[in-house]
C-alpha cells in the first residue's frame, strides 16, 4: 500500500499505547511515532535549563531513541512543557507530515485524532484503570533501574492525568470517532489483536 493511511492512538499516561502502536505497526508494515517522546525530548532539555519554545522549534528527530527520555522525572517535566501552545504548535508539522507520509503511519500521543490528525482513518482511544497503568509504569521503571515506589509512581500518573485533561491546549479527551478500548482486564496480547481488528476492519471498509 503506497497510499497514506492513519492510525491514530490516543489515551491517558501508561495505558499501553506504545505497546499497541508498535504492533500494529509492525503487523500493517506502517511506520510508528510515538509523539510523547517529542514532548519528553522538549522536557528534558528544560530540566537541563533550555527555554521551553526555543527547545521545541530547535527539535530534530535525532536523539529520540535516548532512553534517558522514558525517566519519571521526564514524563513530569513533559507534561508540563505540553500545556504550552507554542511548544504544542512547534511540534505540529512534522507529526503531521509523519501521519501522511506513503505506506501508512500510526501515531500514539494524546491529541492525535483529536487536533494532529482528525481524518485519521483508524481511531483508538486506549485506556484502563489508574492503579493498573500505575503497576505497569511501576513494572516498567524497575525494569529500567529506576528504583520509584508504586505510590509514588500511583500519585505521577494521577499528577499527568489530571494536567492533560485540564489543559486548555489540546486536551486529552476521546475524539468522538475514537474505538474506546479499555484495556484494565485485558492482557497485552488481547489489547493488541483488539486494536488490529479495529484497524483491518477501517482497511476494508
Ligand atoms: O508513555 P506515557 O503515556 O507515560 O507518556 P508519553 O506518551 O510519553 O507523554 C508524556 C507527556 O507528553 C504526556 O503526559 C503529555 O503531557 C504530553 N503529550 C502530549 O501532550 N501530547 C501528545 N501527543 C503526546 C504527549
């Protein structure tokens, strides 16, 4: 398939997003972006003392891979660089030429169908329980060597919630034509073959 093709994966902090998006990228043969790591990649030269705006028009997919960027203390610091318009503005076109590009791209983010892409073709609002996203960040991070207690690691996705959906800039919220997948009692396996069948079933209609 040479045509574009959109999939665009939106939902809360440590829903399993990135997850989803990767296999079904892979399983399409689509090219993957995961556009929290722009925003971790803007936080992170913010806690490094670097203005906000001048980090996010001076980004270059370069240096996305640096798995510094998956720290708790960088998702905060995105968060916080998100509620920004013109950080949000800067990192539009180059999301947007991504989502279009030739042979089919799936996004995950938190305003991919709603601001970023809304003609997406594939929608997916991927979602689950605060305390089961907490465990399986908590999983992840001690995976990592980040040593973080679970009622902390509770209290960060609660924190990020609640300020990316209260936000006046693109806020998180599922777009009317989002699939809602809540994934709370679903294994990754589950979760994954959920969202390939919403997806074939876009294909094919
Ligand atoms: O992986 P996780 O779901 O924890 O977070 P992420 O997707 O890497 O996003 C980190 C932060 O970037 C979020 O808490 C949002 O504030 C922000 N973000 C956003 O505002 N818009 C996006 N499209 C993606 C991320």
């Amino acid at each position: 398939m040479t045509e574009p093709f959109t999939v665009a994966i939106d939902g809360p902090a440590a829903a399993g997003k990135g997850t989803v998006s990767r296999a079904v990228a892979a399983h399409f043969g689509f090219a993957h972006l995961d556009t929290g790591l722009l925003y971790r990649a803007v936080g992170i030269q913010v806690l490094h003392g670097v203005d906000p705006i001048d980090a996010a028009r001076g980004l270059t997919p370069d240096g996305l891979d640096n798995p510094d960027l998956r720290s708790a203390d960088v998702a905060q610091a995105a968060s916080k660089v998100a509620v920004i318009p013109e950080v949000r503005a800067a990192l539009l076109d180059f999301q947007r030429a991504f989502a279009r590009r030739a042979g089919g791209a799936v996004l995950d983010g938190r305003d991919i169908c709603t601001v970023i892409v809304p003609q997406a073709e594939a929608q997916l609002f991927v979602t689950a329980s605060a305390e089961v996203r907490a465990k399986r960040r908590w999983a992840e991070l001690q995976a990592r060597g980040d040593d973080v207690a679970f009622d902390q690691v509770l209290a960060d996705v609660k924190d990020r919630d609640a300020r990316d959906s209260e936000r006046a800039a693109a806020p998180l919220k599922p777009s009317e034509t989002a699939h809602v997948l809540d994934t709370s009692e679903m294994t990754i396996d589950e979760a994954v073959a959920a969202a390939i069948a919403v997806v074939d079933q876009k294909r094919k209609g």
